[in-house]
C-alpha cells in the first residue's frame, strides 16, 4: 500500500495522496441496486475513498462496507469492484500508473461485458 501523508496544521490537517507522480482522479457514482464488474488491472493501482455511506466494496476475497471518509487500496491484479445496495453511492478513485479504460479483466458481469 502506498504512504499517505497526513499533516496537522493550525486549522485542522489534510491529507496528501500524489506528490509529483502521474495519477488519473475521478469521482465513480453507482446506481442503487447495482455494481460494478468484478475486474483487475494489470497497468495501474487504485485508491478508493467513499464519498457517501455504505460503500459496499470487494477487494480479494474481503468485502466490506465503507462509510464517508473510509479509504481502500486496491493493488495491480487484485480483483475489486463496488456495490451500492439500497442507496446511489459515490467514491473518489485516484489511480497510480498508467491509466487506460481498457485495462480491464472481467470477471463477472451484469451487463454482458468481456
């Protein structure tokens, strides 16, 4: 997993997730009642930080559930994907490495996808 850093200031803190290294940024937005393909990427790691509760997601053989603020990372080649159950979730996803949307194996998939 990659090092964080996290700084206190007078007014609080924040938290630094890129320093100077190629990174692609974007907000993942999931319908109730759907998921994402359970897929892997040989090119590229993910951080994934949940932007609203009950971020169900699975990475490996765990899955679990992410409120608000709860971060996962989710190295190259581990299979992963997001669930929103009763509720639209939302999830910031910062990838590390070379990005590219067909980096991608499937493994399951709802809609028919390979």
């Amino acid at each position: 997993m990659k090092d964080f850093h996290f700084e206190n200031r007078p007014w609080g803190n924040f938290e630094q997730f890129t320093h100077n290294e190629i990174s692609t940024v974007k907000i993942i937005e999931v319908k109730p009642h759907s998921k994402l393909s359970l897929q892997s990427h040989q090119k590229r790691e993910e951080l994934w930080i949940a932007l609203t509760n009950n971020v169900i997601v699975q990475v490996g053989n765990q899955v679990k559930s992410l409120n608000e603020g709860e971060k996962i990372f989710i190295p190259k080649e581990t299979q992963h994907r997001l669930v929103a159950k009763e509720d639209k979730i939302k999830v910031l996803e910062i990838s590390f490495g070379e990005f590219d949307e067909n980096d991608n194996t499937r493994f399951e998939d709802d809609y028919g996808r390979v």
